[in-house]
C-alpha cells in the first residue's frame, strides 16, 4: 500500500492499475470569518490572496461578498489549475503556479508585486 496524505475534503484519487492507495485525513479545514479590520485592509488596497484548495476558494469567495469587498479588486494565486476552476465569480485577475508547491505561489506573488 502507497499511503495517500490529505484533509478530510479531497479529491478521489485514481491509482494506476495495481497500485493500492491507503488514504488517510491528516488535517480538517476549519474556516474562519474575515474580521471586520481585515476587510477595510483588503477594500483599501488590491489584495493577492492565495487559495490552496477548491474550498479555499469557495470560502474566499463567500466572505468577500458577505463583507461587500469587490472581488474584481482581489488577484488570486492558485496552487493549481483545479484549485482555480473552482472560482465562481470574477476575480481581477487569477493565476496558476507553475507548479503546486508554496515556494512556486511565493515566487509567483513576487513577480506580480514587483
């Protein structure tokens, strides 16, 4: 058996043929209110917000319109092309990670800083 490490919520993995996944939930994402004081930084500037996973997203976007922030102001940084396919509304601008690791989403956030 390969071990398979992820969060409770993650996508159903396709072994190839004779391989054999154990799966096991190593971490359980607890999403949390955007504080008020968070929001008036976020509506004062144009934010970069990373998002590392489909419910990232999903959480990310739910809290901008509960707090009225104008998500066409926000660029997101995905981890991955699943993660991004997971935006529902427009985003200033959303871009990939060339590839899924935070050093790739840091360097990324770099150069669009720059």
């Amino acid at each position: 058996f390969t071990p398979g490490l992820g969060g409770e919520e993650r996508v159903r993995l396709r072994p190839r043929p004779g391989v054999k996944l154990h799966e096991v939930a190593i971490y359980r994402l607890r999403s949390l209110p955007i504080s008020p004081r968070f929001a008036a930084q976020i509506q004062s500037e144009r934010p970069l917000i990373a998002l590392h996973s489909a419910a990232a997203v999903r959480h990310m976007e739910v809290e901008l319109a509960r707090l009225g922030v104008a998500q066409g102001d926000a660029t997101g940084l995905a981890l991955g092309p699943r993660i991004a396919r997971a935006a529902t509304r427009e985003w200033a601008a959303l871009y990939v990670a060339e590839r899924p690791t935070d050093a790739a989403l840091l360097a990324m956030a770099a150069s669009l800083c720059k």
